[in-house]
C-alpha cells in the first residue's frame, strides 16, 4: 500500500483525481497522508515553524476535516455529471446509454480514502494525547501515527538531538489513542507507533524499574553509565544498581541522558516488540538512509517475537536518494570484486557519473526500492511524508523562471 503527505484539501483532492484517472479508475491500496512537518511549515497560525509541535494542536483535525470536504467534493463533481448523461439519456430514449450511466453511478469509486494521521509525539501527556487523537478521529482520521519523542523536546525524525521516552510513558499514549478509537465505537481504528531511537541518543528519564530483567531494567540497560565506588558518590548523583555494581549515568547539563553508542538497532526492536504487545497495529522505524539490508535485519528481530510484524516505512525527503544508491552500487560492486577505479566514492554526486552504468544501476534500484523493501524488510505500507510541498516548490519555481523570463505567457500556457 502507499500513501503521499497533504498539505491541503485541494491538494489531496488533485491527488486522488489524478490517481482515478491514471489508474483505471482504481483508489485500491492508494491513500493520504497528514504530516506534521507539513502542518508546522504551512497550517500554523504563527507562521512557518520548524517540525517540533509548535503549531496550534487543531490544525491538524481541520486539515483532516478540510481533506474530507474536498473529496466529498470531488465525487459531488463526477457524480453531477454522470447524472446530467443520466438525464440526457433517458429524454433521449436512449434506454442502453441510460443502463450504462446508471451503471456507472451505481459503482461509482469515492475519491474519499482513508487518511494516515500524523499525531507527533501526543502534542503533551496521555490525557492529551487522548483528546487530540479522539479530535482528529471524529474528523475522519482512521489511522493515526504516534512517536516516542519526548513531546516537549520533538524534533524532526532527521534531526539531531532527539530525546525519546522510557516505553511505559508511550504505551501510554498507544492506550489513549485506542480508548479514543473505542470511545467513539471504532474497534478497528488503526495506530502506527514510531521509533525515533535509532537515531536518538538521549533520554529525558530513568524508566521505573522492580526487577531485574523488567522493561525498565531493559531499557535502563541501554544507559551509558560509569561504573563507581560508594566513596565516589556526589551530591545530586543518580545512580543505578545492577548485578551488584553501582552505575552512574551520564548526564548531560540539560539533564537529559546519554545512551550507549551503537545501541540504536537493539533500541529500535525492543520499542517495537513492546508497541505491539501494547497496543500498536503497525511500525514505523524511522531510519537515516533507505536500506533494505538494514530495514530487514530489525524487522527479522521483531518477528522473532511477533511473527506477524508488519512496517510502515518513511521514504523521506531528507534521504539524500542518489547519493545513497550510488554509494550501495559502489560498495556491491567493490565486495563483488569489480573495478571501481573510474569512481570516487566520495563524489558520486558529480554530473560526470550521470550517464555510467554505476548511476544507471542506482537509479533502477530507486525505481524497484518499494517493491524490493515490501518483499525483503517486511514494509506493509509506502508514505512519503512531504512530496506536495517539494513539487508545490517546483511547479512554482519553473512557471516563475519562464513567466518573468522571455517565454512570457507561453511559460504559463
């Protein structure tokens, strides 16, 4: 399945009338999909914000409201003119034109598709998250996607920086999202949770812990801590006691703190073993590059546990795509033995590779990620999170370099 991000309702109505009308007339397994980023750069009343949840917590249930209208809108459109054939037909007495349109009317395709809800980090504590997700359910969100970021300290999954939340406190919030769902007589409400601690590589608390081996203990585990003696004890330490030694975490000034290096992967799978038994439908892990081999690994940890795991991933924008495809060429080609001499591995973005047949092989590996990814890593459902906003760019920055330049109206014609 694939899902693209909207901005709004005009754009996700465009996108499902082109979808229609290139497809045969088919939405199946095609759908839409809310970004916060989008919302804090384009719906915020304070102007163009960064993606930290600073945008106001309602433009997120009116854009969802807003989509709707606008394809509702759309099958009021295609509707009203099969019926004026409908008309014409019948005071034509043409009785197998008027059969045909009423075919037509009667298994009429709806524009109107399931919306992928971004909900951030839950925009504040479970109560909060709760009544957010039951304001965007009631607005016709039937999935919503939910991440373990610190709310208060969200940043973009691209970023660094990023503080994530011990698995009690976000399975707190994947409950309150199901109690919004069920409130509102949705049993099969869908909730996709998020892991950011791949990338992550702090914490804002110490998880409760009562035994050892405990989910907390696990997570606590993944601390990067300074073993000591009583006598090194200070003032205000906060250390923790494991297998009879004493640990000291580090902590940063900000008080947040330090996890592990190289324990991202290791974090990412217990996040998602324990969403799923908590509560969560789906998966995301949001990576730094798109790499099956890397996607699959985790995703063949999870299944372990949970046979049926399946991922929603992020193709992001963020992802330099050449670049890292020309270098995945590269590395294939230097463990198969091949001469790579005519290649700086470094420089694979220069124009000169354009035309070789490493770029050539790159950009076929781009084309069939998507297929590649679904039958290798486990990925159930394809979104990219901001393309509406990328091509608003571009179509405006090709009709302005044409208009204002000699091509004239011919550059808008």
């Amino acid at each position: 399945t694939q899902s693209l991000g909207c901005w709004h309702g005009f754009i996700g109505q465009q996108k499902m009338i082109s979808i229609k009308k290139h497809f045969e007339n088919n939405t199946d397994r095609r759908y839409l999909y809310l970004s916060g980023w989008m919302v804090a750069a384009l719906r915020s009343e304070f102007g163009p914000l960064p993606d930290q949840s600073m945008h106001e917590k309602t433009s997120v249930s009116d854009l969802i409201e807003e989509l709707y209208t606008f394809l509702r809108q759309a099958d009021a459109r295609e509707l009203g003119g099969f019926f004026r054939e409908l008309d014409a037909a019948r005071n034509a007495g043409d009785t197998a034109k008027a059969a045909a349109v009423q075919d037509q009317i009667d298994n009429h395709v709806t524009h109107v598709v399931p919306i992928i809800a971004d909900i951030d980090a839950g925009f504040g504590n479970a109560e909060a998250t709760y009544l957010m997700a039951k304001k965007m359910i009631e607005a016709g969100a039937c999935c919503i996607q939910i991440e373990n970021q610190v709310s208060d300290e969200k940043q973009c999954g691209h970023q660094d920086g990023k503080v994530t939340v011990p698995h009690e406190d976000f399975l707190a919030k994947i409950n309150a999202v199901r109690y919004a769902f069920l409130e509102l007589g949705i049993d099969n409400g869908v909730i996709v949770a998020r892991t950011d601690s791949l990338g992550a590589g702090l914490t804002k608390q110490i998880a409760v812990t009562n035994e050892a081996g405990d989910l907390g203990d696990q997570y606590n585990s993944f601390l990067d801590c300074d073993e000591i003696t009583e006598a090194e004890l200070g003032n205000g330490d906060v250390i923790l006691k494991r297998d009879g030694k004493l640990l000291r975490p580090k902590r940063l000034p900000s008080n947040l703190f330090q996890f592990k290096e190289g324990t991202g992967e290791a974090r990412c799978v217990l996040d998602c073993i324990t969403s799923l038994q908590g509560g969560a439908d789906l998966l995301w892990i949001e990576t730094e590059k798109p790499h099956v081999g890397q996607i699959g690994a985790m995703v063949n940890e999870i299944r372990k546990v949970v046979p049926n795991a399946k991922l929603v991933y992020n193709n992001s924008p963020s992802f330099n795509w050449t670049l890292n495809f020309r270098q995945q060429i590269f590395d294939i080609m230097v463990e198969a033995g091949q001469d790579v001499a005519a290649y700086d591995r470094a420089d694979l973005m220069n124009e000169k590779y354009d035309i070789t047949e490493l770029a050539i092989q790159a950009d076929e590996k781009i084309r069939t990620f998507q297929a590649d990814s679904a039958r290798e890593a486990g990925i159930f459902h394809h979104l990219i999170t901001l393309p509406t906003y990328h091509t608003a760019a571009l179509s405006t920055d090709n009709l302005a370099k044409e208009y204002f330049g000699d091509q004239g109206m011919l550059g808008y014609v």
